[in-house]
C-alpha cells in the first residue's frame, strides 16, 4: 500500500475524487492533503474524508521542512491537484521523480506562471482554440515543463465561455488523473 500526498490551494475537487478513488483500493491510500491556503476549501473535504490535513506558509514550503513532514508520513508519491505555489528545488531532490502535478490544458501550450485555473480557460476561449485538455506531468524545478505522462483533450465550439471549457476540464480529470496516478504507481513501481 503506497501513501500519497495531495497539494491543493484552493477547492480541491481533484483532491476529493482521488481520495474516494482510493478508499477501497488496495495500491495506495491518500493519507495527507496539504495547502497553503487557510481559507481552501479543500481543508472541508479533508475533514468529511477522515484525511489528516496541513497547512503551511511559503516560507516553509520554501525552507525545506516539509520533506521531513513527508518523511515522517512514509509519503511515496506527491500530487498536486490545483496547487498554485513553485515547488522548492529541495523538495524535488528529497522527492526525485515522485511529484506529479495536473494542468488544465495542453502544455506546452498556456504553461507558466499566472497559468492556473480560470486563467487558462480564459486564454483558451479568447485564442478561439478547437480543443483544449489536461496534461499530467513530472514536476521539475520550471513551471510546467517536467516530462509528460497523460494528455487527453476536448473539442472547444465556437459558442464555449471559458465556464464550460472548466467544466469540461473537470469532467476530464475526475475521469482520467486518478487511474493515471494508479497506473504510475503500479507501472514505476514506486
Ligand atoms: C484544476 O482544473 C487543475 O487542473 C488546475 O486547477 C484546478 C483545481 O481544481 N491547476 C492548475 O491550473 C495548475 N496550474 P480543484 O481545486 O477543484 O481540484
């Protein structure tokens, strides 16, 4: 049974998805979420989960001292689902290969800082794109350039407010980043 870690900064829908996916599965448990968000509301799901939460500041996300939290948890596998800070260089050291993280389009294409959420659909709808997707990928020290594990896409029409291509993007992941996460799990084995 692995353990995995969810980073969320704000609603945590992906977060919840992955925890029930889990619940009667015997490869891995999610047993932490983490957020540096006081107000998220994924702090609400963690607790109608039964899932220990956390929350921490970017200093301390910066200093290095969640490794050793991690650690302590026996965690194998880092997701971030919606997670909005950089993840510090000593992290990915302490966690080399082990931190995957979901993005709501189809990088390379509107990858980057100031990329999250909203921001993204918004883009997508402004540049009259056909398609859109999500991408799972490997978390390195760049913004949204770690290799790519799992892209999947959807048709955008001309008539999409960026309010449907978040809710077709939802769709997208509720249905595809948990199996992809057991997948990785059961294929690296980790
Ligand atoms: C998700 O669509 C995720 O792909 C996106 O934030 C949303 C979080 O939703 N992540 C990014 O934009 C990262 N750059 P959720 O909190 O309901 O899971």
């Amino acid at each position: 049974m692995k353990n995995i870690a969810i980073f969320a900064s704000g609603s945590g829908s992906n977060a919840e998805n992955i925890a029930n996916y889990f619940k009667d599965k015997a490869v891995a448990e999610v047993v932490l979420m983490l957020t540096n968000n006081a107000n998220a509301f994924v702090l609400e799901r963690a607790k109608k989960l039964a899932v220990e939460s956390v929350v921490f500041s970017s200093e301390q996300l910066k200093s290095g001292e969640l490794a050793s939290l991690l650690n302590d948890k026996a965690i194998d596998l880092i997701v971030l689902a919606g997670f909005l800070l950089k993840i510090p260089e000593n992290l990915i050291a302490a966690f080399p290969n082990k931190i995957i993280n979901i993005h709501p389009a189809l990088l390379p294409k509107y990858g980057g800082k100031g990329m999250y959420g909203d921001a993204v659909h918004k883009a997508v709808v402004a540049n009259k794109e056909k398609e859109t997707g999500i991408t799972i990928h490997y978390v390195n020290e760049h913004y949204d350039e770690g290799a790519i594990i799992f892209q999947a896409k959807c048709a955008v029409s001309e008539t999409d407010t960026y309010e449907n291509v978040a809710r077709k993007i939802h769709q997208l992941e509720y249905k595809h980043f948990p199996r992809v996460i057991e997948d990785f799990l059961l294929k690296r084995k980790l």
